[in-house]
C-alpha cells in the first residue's frame, strides 16, 4: 500500500485518509487492473454435423427460458426437461445447465460444439472445455481438482495465487467467472461429484455437460435439465451419408443406403464408420459396404488401432462403471429372446430376485445401454444388443446361458398357459411340464389382462420358441404352439399361426405322447387352410385323421373331421363339409362332451344353411345355442348367433339377423376377436342394404375394410371395397 504523508492527513492507496499529520496531502489513484484473459478453448466445430434439429431447438429454448425475466406468476418450466436451479434469494434467475445423455457414440459432443459454436456471440466473456474423460480410453476419469486448476489457468491465474485446496480453487474459479457471461462445457462426464465442484455460482454463465450416465444428482441438486440424446431418424441418417460420402454417390444407390441405415440403426457412430470405410474405397460398391456389415456385424465397425474409431470399444467403455451383477445381466439380455423385456421376465432370465433385477434394470438405464419404453418395457439399441451378445458369448460359461434361456422360457412358456386358459377355458386342458427351479409365471387376473400380456409379449413368445428349438427344448416349442392357437385366431395372425405349428411338428417327432403328432398335423392342416395353402391343409388333415384312428382317438377324430369341414368350405365344397360336421357331431355325442357337441351343432347348421337347408340349419343353431349357454362358453355363443343371423337375412328376416349378428359382434369384440369381428360385420352390412339402410350398410363395411386389411386378408378386402362401390352406385 503506497501513502503520502503532506499535511495533517494520511492516504492510502485506496484514497482513504485518516490520522492527522503535518504537510500537504497527495492523493494517487490505484494502478488499473490486468484485462480479465477471455479463454477459447471450445474444439473445433464439427466439419460435416447434421440433423438434430429437435434437439438444437431444446437447447436454444432453454437458453432462451434461462435468458427471460421471472418473477411471480411466470413459469418458466420446460415440460420435456428438469426445472432449472433458482439462483440466490430473490434473484428470479438461474444457472443453466443442460446434461446431454446417451450411448456410446450416439453424437452428444458433436451435439455440444455444435450448439456452442452456433452461440459463440452469447458468450462474449469466453468459454471453458474439458474433456473428463468418463469414457474413453485414458481409463481414469479427470479429478475435479485437476480440471478447476485447468480453468483458473485459463482465466489466467498466476500459480502462486492458486490455493492447495479444492474447496478453494473452485471457489476462486467461482469468482472469476461471476458475472462473465461465459460457456462451460464439461464434456465426456462420468458422475455429478466430478461435475458438481466444475459448476459456476453466476447466472450469467451456461453449463453444457456430456455424459453416457444420467446424472441424477445434477438434476435434482442442481436444476439440470436433462436432454436424452436418441439415434438419428432415417432422414437425419440420410443427411450424414450424403455430406460424408457426397449426394450424388447416395442417390446412385437407394436401396444400399436404406439397408446401411436400417443396418446401423441410425446410431451416429456407426454410420460415420460405414461412411469413412466406403470413402476410403470409392470403387466399392454400396452395395457391397451393406453386404459386408450384414455379414459380418458389429466386426465392420472394428478399428484395431484407433479405439475411438471402433464401435465396438467405444461401447465396452460403458460397462466400465457396472457392476458384476449389471455386467451379467447385461450380457444375458443380449442373448434373451424377443425385442425388449419386462422386470419379471429379467427376473426370470437372471435368477435374481424381483427387487435386483428392477435394480439392475435401471442401473442400465442410467447407463445408456437400456431404454425404458411406455409399459414398462425394457430395449436395447440393435448394435448395444450385438455387442451384449459378444459379451455374453465371451464372459459367461455356456451352461449359464443355457439355464437362463431355460428359466425365461420357461417363465413365457407357463404365463401364455395362464392366459390360454383364461382366453378359452372349455378347450382341452394339456398342462406343461413344471417350470424351472424359482420361475413363477405372471400373474394374470382375467380375461383382459391376458390379452394385453399376450398382445405385448407376442413377438418375444416366437423369439422365445426359436430360441427353445434351437436348444432342443421340444417340449416348450410344442407347448408355446397349443397354448398360441387361441390367440392368433381371435387376433388374426395366420403366418404366425402356421409357423409355430411347423415348428411343434419338428418337435414333435421328439415328443414322448403318440397323439402329439396327430394333434399337431390337425393344428398345423388348420392354419395351412386358413392361409389358403389348401393342398397341404389337406395333406396334414388326412396325416392327422389316420393317426387318430389308429391311435383310437375318437376325440380326436371329431376335432380332426370339424377341421376337415372348415377346409372343404374354403374350397366351395359345402357338401363335403356337411358331411364331416355330421361325424363329429356323431362323436362328441358319444363321448358325451357337451360343450363339444354343441360347436359341432353350430358347424351342421352352418353348412346346411349354405346348401340352402334353412329349417335343419335353424334346429340345430338353437340346440346349439342352447348348450352354449348353459356352458357359458361365449365364443360358441358368439358363432352359433353369427350363423343365426346369416339363417335370418336368408329367410327374409332381415331385422332378426340384425339382432343376431349385432348380439355376435358384442361377443366378439368382448372376446378382442377381431378375426371374427371383420368377417360379421361383414355380414351386418347386407341386411342393412335389404332394409335401404344403406348409410348403416356403408358404415360397418368400412369397419370390415378396415380390418381386413390390417389382418392382411386382401381377397377378403377388395370384394368388401367392391360391396361399397356398388352401393355408391345404388
């Protein structure tokens, strides 16, 4: 402190006078301050970034919310992210952060630079980068302490005005940077405590963080608003390749370019690899490129020496941070079947209990390695699922993957049995073998519940009954089958039903009970018939009515010649089909199966009211009628009133046939029958034409179109489309 003594007062260098001296007084400005140093340490930005046009708007929008004055009665909430962090009492602003999360390679640095480089002019005061390496190849992650002393070198900070302690280093950054406004961007982080000491106190700065992890003590200690990073739309994917490889090259090959984006995903990185390989090798074909990564997978996106260019490690850097369990249970929803998963069944995959494998569930999550979809439905990317796979193969000894495909299908196997049963109780009840040690079905209460698991789960009870014949598991592949039929009737999966009966009759040449096979023949002739695939329906039924006899099946014979009946009329042979209705009508009253006896009742009317035989078709629909009501079987009930109404409308009574068919469709629609449900409301709109009903007439034929088409029957569909035509006409 420099004084001058003159006069009666002493100054300081301040320009404060006390005491009193002798002399005069002279008073000397302090020296001006040092510039405060404006670092720019923001990489470059990225050459050829597209896309992310949703997600650059979120985070312009939520510069500009932070930018905004609040104060009472405004709500400055963003609906998609974290609310931000308030700043000091009374201050009506905030810090903003803004936490970009996703998977490996999926592009959130790029997003960053991005964005920052395209707002360099908001952050006139400089800004701050560094890289925290919480995945990457350096293995150790940058201690807090080693990146604040990064930024206060950069603010320009003499090291011998540095403090020793952490506490202290930040809160001298802190200070430097209150009231600037700056950028920080805290890229690659693997947890809050790595961030938290990196956070300025000053609204005026913006905060940019990266990260595989959700860091949930970001969000909710600090405001973070939290901006899950996806892969890349089919457009967006597009855009990359064309400003990698050139447009014209893209537009050369259409095809190969929508199979190298439907191959990687969209995911970022592994377009960049397949778009860097293919520039490397201009006279490659396209084409070619596909058909490489088809092939050979998650090894075209290999580098052996640039880890950062390798998909494949980019992605083993997430699992750095796991733990055993999470790693297992990673690696073995790799190789479980079916598109994504549920808690229960990754209970049952994994052996662990409920409560763990919730847990593990959401630790991978966090990770970016799992996305939670609606229904609390678990999946993972493709290639993430690839490299699980690998993993999987790699690190656990078969006879533990074998037990837990074993367990998971056996917890699908015994679950879809429940929900059989309550889809249709009067069928013949064939009961599984007892489940793996530990697996316990899900529970199903009713009705409804069965069908919107089974609606959920469908496409991973066919993955799980290829993945149980491929490790011979016959019984589960025979057993998923029967316990299927139901459902892909009443919802009209007619591929799906001939393919999970060819694989039971693959099975069932291993199956121990003779009359599996004949069964089988009869399910599989009756999927074929309703295909259309009329030559090998009959085959199988022929194979099928033989063994019956020779097995001295007589129950089987019956279902066996209701089968037969159904596949002469889809070959215009009514006649035919009388006459198989009638043997098992003759059957089932012998083996005294009432709820039997009355479909077969149901069928003998059907056949006699097409062939014109109107009075013997009414007796035996209401005898039918009759025992499906006493037997409270509303499937039954539903067809025998169908058929009714078909009796009514061909008689003349036109508005009996309303009452019956409309009767049938509650039924149905009751049952989620919606095979049935298209073909009835077909028959609805003809006595609605008889009466010049013909609004209602158009109104329930549109409905049938509807559903014939989302059912893929198109025969089906163009004679309805030519029923509306020609009431247009009318």
């Amino acid at each position: 402190m420099t004084t001058s003594i003159h006069g009666d007062l002493v100054a300081t260098d301040h320009g404060a006078a006390v005491g009193v001296v002798h002399g005069n007084l002279h008073l000397h400005p302090p020296p001006p301050r040092p510039a405060p140093v404006i670092p720019r340490q923001l990489p470059a930005a990225p050459g050829l970034f597209t896309g992310r046009t949703a997600e650059l708007s979120r985070l312009d929008r939520a510069l500009t919310d932070a930018a905004a004055p609040q104060g009472p009665g405004t709500d400055t909430r963003e609906p998609t992210t974290a609310a931000t962090t308030t700043g000091p009492a009374g201050a009506g602003r905030t810090v903003l952060v803004s936490a970009i999360g996703g998977a490996g390679g999926i592009g959130k640095t790029w997003l960053a630079l991005a964005w920052a480089h395209r707002h360099l002019e908001r952050f006139s005061d400089g800004q701050l980068f560094v890289d925290l390496h919480g995945f990457s190849p350096a293995g150790e992650p940058v201690q807090p302490a080693v990146a604040v002393r990064g930024f206060l070198d950069a603010l320009g900070v003499e090291a011998n005005r540095i403090p020793t302690d952490l506490d202290a280093q930040a809160a001298l950054y802190r200070s430097l940077v209150a009231g600037r406004r700056m950028l920080i961007v805290l890229d690659n982080a693997a947890t809050s405590d790595q961030v938290a000491p990196l956070l300025p106190g000053s609204p005026s700065c913006t905060v940019l963080v990266t990260g595989r992890h959700r860091l949930a003590s970001l969000i909710d200690r600090h405001g973070a608003r939290h901006l899950p990073l996806d892969v890349l739309s089919a457009e967006e994917a597009r855009g990359l390749l064309a400003a990698r490889l050139g447009a014209d090259h893209v537009a050369a090959e259409p095809g190969a370019v929508d199979e190298l984006i439907g191959l990687c995903g969209g995911h970022p990185l592994a377009l960049s690899i397949t778009a860097r390989t293919a520039g490397t090798r201009p006279s490659v074909a396209l084409a070619e490129a596909a058909a490489e990564l088809r092939d050979l997978g998650l090894e075209a996106l290999e580098h052996d020496t640039d880890p950062a260019a390798s998909l494949p490690t980019v992605l083993s850097w997430s699992l750095r941070y796991l733990t055993d369990t999470q790693r297992t249970v990673f690696a073995l929803l790799g190789i479980a079947p079916g598109p994504d998963t549920t808690p229960p069944a990754t209970a049952a995959l994994t052996g662990l209990p409920d409560r763990l494998a919730r847990q593990a569930l959401s630790g991978l999550e966090n990770a970016s390695l799992l996305e939670r979809r609606p229904g609390g439905r678990y999946a993972m990317h493709d290639l993430i699922r690839r490299y699980a796979t690998t993993t999987a193969h790699t690190t656990l000894p078969r006879e533990v993957r074998d037990a837990a495909l074993t367990r998971v299908g056996d917890f699908h196997l015994h679950t879809a049995h429940t929900a059989a049963r309550l889809l249709n109780p009067h069928r013949p009840l064939v009961r599984p073998e007892p489940p793996a040690t530990g697996v316990h079905p899900h529970p199903l209460p009713d009705t409804a519940a069965a069908l919107a698991w089974l609606d959920a789960e469908h496409a991973t009870l066919l993955a799980t009954q290829r993945t149980a014949a491929t490790l011979s598991h016959h019984h589960t592949v025979w057993h998923l089958a029967w316990n299927l039929a139901t459902f892909h009737y009443r919802r009209g999966h007619r591929h799906d039903a001939v393919a999970t009966w060819q694989a039971a009759l693959d099975a069932a040449d291993h199956l121990p009970d003779p009359d599996t096979r004949s069964r089988t023949h009869r399910h599989l002739g009756n999927a074929c018939s309703w295909l259309g695939l009329h030559d090998q329906a009959t085959t199988h039924l022929e194979q099928a009515l033989d063994l019956a006899h020779r097995h001295h099946d007589p129950a089987e014979q019956a279902h066996t010649h209701q089968a037969l009946a159904i596949a002469r009329e889809r070959r215009g042979d009514d006649r035919q089909a009388l006459e198989h209705a009638h043997h098992a009508l003759a059957l089932f009253r012998a083996l005294d199966l009432p709820v039997q006896e009355a479909g077969a009742l149901q069928q003998v009317g059907w056949y006699a009211a097409r062939l014109g035989r109107f009075d013997t078709a009414r007796e035996h629909c209401q005898a039918a009628l009759t025992l499906t009501r006493h037997h409270h079987n509303p499937d039954g009930e539903a067809g025998t009133l169908d058929s009714l109404g078909y009796i009514a409308h061909h008689t003349g009574d036109h508005h009996q046939a309303l009452d019956h068919y409309h009767h049938a469709l509650t039924l149905y629609r009751g049952l989620g029958a919606a095979y049935p449900v298209a073909d009835t409301l077909d028959s609805v709109g003809h006595p609605h034409t008889a009466l010049g009903q013909h609004e209602q007439a158009r109104t329930v034929w549109r409905e049938a179109l509807e559903l014939y088409r989302d059912q893929g029957r198109d025969a089906d569909a163009e004679r309805v489309q030519h029923q509306l035509d020609d009431l247009d006409h009318t």
